[in-house]
C-alpha cells in the first residue's frame, strides 16, 4: 500500500526552528518529485514547496522562501521541510504529497498525501 | 503568480442534483488542473487531474472540463458523501496555487 507518512510537528516560538519528516512506502520514491501543502486552522490549501525526484530541483512558495528548506534522502525513503525564522502565520497542518506521474514535471496533480503534522508557531 | 478563484465560495444542493463549480486562472495554465476534495480534519483526495482525467476509483458521476483559463468540475447527482469543500489547483507553473475552495452544503 502506497503510504505517506509526516512527523516532527509540535509548538514552537516565533523565530524558532522545526524539521518535518514524511516517510514513503509502497512506491519507488526516487521516482516520484514530492510536495509539501500547507493549510492554517479554518483556511483553504496553500502549496509550500516542491523537490523533483533526484532532489536537483526545489521550488518555494513566495511566503516561505528563504526561511524553508526542502531536501530528500532516497535511500531512507524521506523528504524533509527544514523550517526557521518561524513566524505565527506559518500555523498550520502541513501535508506532505507524491505527483501522480513518474519521472515528470515537478510540476504535477498530488496523488497520495499523508495524514499531516501540525506546527503552532506560539510564546 | 498565478491566481486561482473559485465560484461560488458557497454552493446549497440537495442530493441528486447536478452541480458544477468554477475555477478561473489569471493566465493561461493549458490544462494543467486538478480538483480536490477535502473532508473535515482530513488530507484532501485527488479527484480530477489535467483538467478532465478521473482518478483511479473516484465515481463516474465527479467530472471536470476547460482549458486555457476557464475550468470547471461537475457532480451529476449528489450523494450525501459528496458534501463538502472542493479545491482546485494549477500546476502549470510554481507556486502551484490552489483555489479558495467551494463548500458544498445540503439544501
């Protein structure tokens, strides 16, 4: 069974650092580019970040670019979120997702998504 | 950045009715569009990718159309799982925005 699953969520001060992790099974993950989906209490969806299959190729929202880092280990089957400088408008339940197509534009539908972590950015 | 807006924000149904929501790109994006549904307290389910292709094990009765700048999803005739909010996304070009969203309530 194809699985996503995130961890390392919790309360942080603001200006505070946090790494979430999301481990994958049931597929060939190197294959596979990978998304991180954010979405606040009460709001809609906001896409974070993205990393192509190889790790080569990251892409950031404008909101956390230059304070969030994306980065994956293949061999450990797990994408990381490297988050600093957080602030309070970063609280949210953070998803991570798979692209639906192998090999392709990072660019892409988000398939499998796991259960989510939530980060509360608080003093 | 590409702007994503949904229409209605809102939408009252009852079951069997046939429904469809809006979603307008603020530039072209192809047909690089997704829906999504999402249940409260739940990871969103992909519905509808490149626009118009069903996902393995959605129902027939979820269907998307448009290109260009102009989409659309329709539901055929609702069921009672079917009410709750619904997202679309672009991915022709990052950020990969996401539609406010449309909640769908019974009437």
């Amino acid at each position: 069974e194809v699985q996503l699953l995130e961890s390392g969520g919790g309360l942080v001060q603001p200006g505070g650092s946090l790494r979430l992790s999301c481990t994958a099974s049931g597929f060939t993950f190197s294959s596979y580019a990978m998304s991180w989906v954010r979405q606040a209490p009460g709001k809609g969806l906001e896409w974070v970040s993205g990393i192509s299959g190889s790790g080569g190729t990251t892409f950031y929202a404008d909101s956390v670019k230059g304070r969030f880092t994306i980065s994956r280990d293949n061999p450990k089957n797990t994408v990381y979120l490297q988050m600093n400088s957080l602030r309070a408008e970063d609280t949210a339940v953070y998803y991570c997702a798979k692209v639906i197509v192998p090999a392709a534009r990072l660019g892409n539908a988000l398939d499998i998504w796991g259960r989510g972590t939530t980060v509360t950015v608080s003093s | 950045d590409i702007q994503m807006t949904q229409s209605p924000s809102t939408l009252s149904a009852s079951v069997g009715d046939r429904v469809t929501i809006t979603c307008r790109a603020s530039q072209t994006i192809s047909s690089w569009l997704a829906w999504y549904q999402q249940k409260p307290g739940k990871a969103p389910k992909l519905l509808i990718y490149k626009a118009s292709s069903l996902e393995t094990g959605v129902p027939s009765r979820f269907s998307g159309g448009g290109s260009g700048t102009d989409f659309t999803l329709t539901i055929s005739s609702l069921q009672p799982d079917d009410f709750t909010t619904y997202y679309c996304q672009q991915y022709s070009s990052y950020p990969y925005t996401f539609g406010q969203g449309t909640k769908l309530e019974i009437k």
